[in-house]
C-alpha cells in the first residue's frame, strides 16, 4: 500500500526540492522581455522565492508525518560544490591566456579590483557615521552587497555576538540585489549605451587572440568527459584554498583557491604525458552546473535571511553599497583604464566577487573570453574585501 505521507516525503526531499527549483528556474529565465531575460538568474530569483515560503511554511504536516521543507546544510552542500565546479571551470577557460597577458594588463584590473571594494568600503564608512548604523549591519550589506561570502566569514570572527548576528543580518538583506542588481547591470548596460555586441564580439575576440603552441609530445588522455583533469583542480584547489596565511587569519577558501588551481591547470594542460586540458564543450557543462547548483544552494538561505531581517532602510544602504561601486569601476574602467566594454564588464564582475553575474555576461557577450577580466580582478578584490570587512569591524 502507498501511504500519501510516504509520497510527499519524498516528493519534497532536498534532491526534488533542489531539482525542481532548476528547471521552475530556467523555465522563467527563457523568457525575454525586450531582449532582457534573467537566463540562469532565473533559478535564484526562484530560490529566493521558495526561501521566502518556507522562512513563512518551513515544515508540512501530513497525517502522523511531518515534513521539513528546509534543509540548511543540505543546501549549503549544493552552494559549495556549485561554487566549486563554476570557478574551476572559469579558471580553466581563463587560464591559457591569464598568464601569458600578466605582465601586459593586469595592472588595469588589480586596480579595477581595489577601486570596486574601495568605493564600496567608503560608502560603507558614511553610513555609519552619517546615518549611525551599527558597524556589525553596515559590514554585513557591504558584504551581501558584494555577495562576499569569505568577507562576512573575515568580519564575523573574533567579534562579540551582537556584531556577527548584526553582520549576518545585513548580509541577509543585500544578498538578493547584490545578486540581481549586478546580473541585470551586465546585460542592460550595452542596451543602454546602445553597444553593437556583434561588432564589439568580434573586435574582443581578435584582439585577444594569442596562439598556443601545442606541446611537442604524444599525451594520454584518461577519459573522453575530462572528469579526471577536473575533478583533480577541484581538489588541488581546495586545498590551495585551505591555506591559512599567518598573522591576519586568511585564507583563499574554496572560491579563491579553485580559481587559483583552475588558472593553473588550464595555463599547463598537462603533467608529463597525463594530458589535463579540458575541452571547450565539458568546460561549458561544468560552468553552467555549478552556476546552477551554487544558485540553487545560495538563493534559499538568502531568501529565509531576506524575510527574517528586513527593514527598508536598511535594503537601500545595500542597494547603495552593490549600485556606486559598479558606476565606480565601470567609470574608471571606460575613462581611466580605456577597457573594452566587455573587459569593463568582465572586470565589474570579478570586482564585485560576483559569480551570476559572469554567467550573464557570458550569456551576454556571447564568448566566455570575458573570464580572462574577471579572473583577472576576482583574487585582488577577494583580498580587499575581507581586509576591508575586518578593518571596519575593529576600528568603525
């Protein structure tokens, strides 16, 4: 006999739960309006959606079963390996020409990085002292804004508890914008400065066209999808991330140290005759799925900490905080540094750590060369937004 209890259980387990919250996700993220559409951002805006519902209906009753609708660490599961598999593969598909191209620009998009997370500190700085938010607050909506993760995790340690759940509240209330508002940036951005993406495509592509030589002896590939390669920069990264510098406490975390491993890996492509390259297409699947998983495992928890914590006031200071250090960046990267939009953009991104929004320009741009900017200007910004989170935490 089928019991209904026994049915909704699993009908509503993490797995289902997870997996229909993709594909509601990218049902709505095909729709475009004006040539505007969320694309993979659909899937948060979902999650978020259904993190709002269970902060309101977090368990159903059926009979004499009780069926819990949110399982916090299962999705933080979903978010870590998300983030894991995307920024590998963005390091990958950076990596052949990251370091080939160090010497030459990169000065443009460290500075890029230190502009974004500057500004964005500044602002912060004024809303405490203009406005007498608690710092604990104001850290955690720079950080949310920023969709910082390692930034909230640097200014919520070794601080008393009112500042870490201060922090962890404002991180809660500026997640959803600091998400939305950078992907909706990328993509209006060209339409509004009326930007020809075909011509600027094809210009983009040519002028970052370098040819690598192919390595002179045979290499054995050890299966036909490239998990081997992959899977290893995942875990080499991760341990790279795992690093604790001494002194200030920091580490790269599985982001930053992914990221790391994936440019490395993708620069080398092979170790001896064990070839690790990774093809175009499997690196494509790889980004897309951990794009989605880490929206999936990230929307959730930030839709519950949305409902929980709002306050008006305190949505717009995080508004702010994820709106002027985008016009910042893009103003100096146009003016000052002279980048092409979709460089401009691509180092928005990274500045502003924010992994939806590299998928959208993608998306956008229609090439994913823009993750040479991003991966370019992610690990300077990284470092500058958790400095900047304790520094502010100590001295506010």
């Amino acid at each position: 006999m089928v019991y209904l209890g026994d049915v909704l259980n699993s009908m509503l387990s993490l797995i289902f739960i997870a997996f229909a919250i993709g594909a509601v996700g990218y049902l709505i993220g095909g729709i475009s309006i004006k040539g505007i559409s969320l694309g993979t951002a659909g899937v948060l805006l979902v999650a978020l959606l259904y993190g709002i519902m269970v902060h309101y209906v977090p368990e159903i009753t059926v009979g004499e079963n009780t069926i819990n609708l949110y399982n916090q660490a299962g999705f933080k599961i979903f978010s870590n390996i998300g983030t894991a598999l995307f920024v590998t593969a963005v390091g990958y598909i950076a990596g052949p020409k990251f370091f080939r191209t160090l010497n030459r620009k990169s000065l443009a998009y460290i500075l890029m990085g230190v502009v974004v997370i500057s500004s964005g500190a500044l602002v912060a700085v004024l809303i405490i002292k203009v406005f007498d938010v608690d710092a604990g607050m104001t850290v955690g909506l720079l950080t949310g804004g920023l969709t910082s993760t390692p930034g909230l995790s640097a200014a919520t340690e070794g601080v008393s508890e009112d500042l870490a759940n201060n922090a962890t509240a404002g991180y809660g209330i500026a997640y959803i914008y600091g998400v939305l508002g950078v992907v909706l940036f990328v993509q209006l951005l060209p339409k509004i400065l009326k930007v020809d993406i075909a011509k600027e495509r094809e210009s983009f592509i040519a002028a970052g066209q370098i040819n690598i030589p192919a390595p002179k002896r045979k290499l054995h590939k050890l299966d036909s999808l490239d998990f081997f390669p992959f899977f290893l920069a995942v875990a080499v990264g991760v341990i790279i991330g795992s690093i604790n510098i001494p002194g200030i406490n920091f580490s790269l975390g599985t982001s930053g140290g992914t990221l790391v491993s994936g440019l490395i890996f993708g620069h080398f492509s092979h170790v001896g005759p064990i070839d690790l390259s990774v093809s175009k297409n499997n690196l494509n699947v790889f980004r897309e799925l951990g794009l989605v998983l880490f929206l999936i495992g990230a929307g959730v928890p930030g839709g519950v900490n949305f409902v929980e914590n709002l306050k008006l006031e305190y949505f717009l200071y995080g508004v702010a905080l994820t709106t002027i250090p985008m016009v910042v960046g893009y103003i100096f990267a146009r003016y000052v540094f002279k980048l092409s939009i979709f460089n401009n953009l691509g180092s928005i991104t990274g500045g502003m750590t924010s992994t939806p929004a590299l998928g959208a320009l993608i998306s956008t741009a229609g090439t994913d060369e823009v993750a040479s900017a991003y991966a370019a200007t992610y690990p300077i910004a990284l470092v500058a937004i958790v400095l900047v989170a304790k520094v502010i935490m100590l001295f506010a």
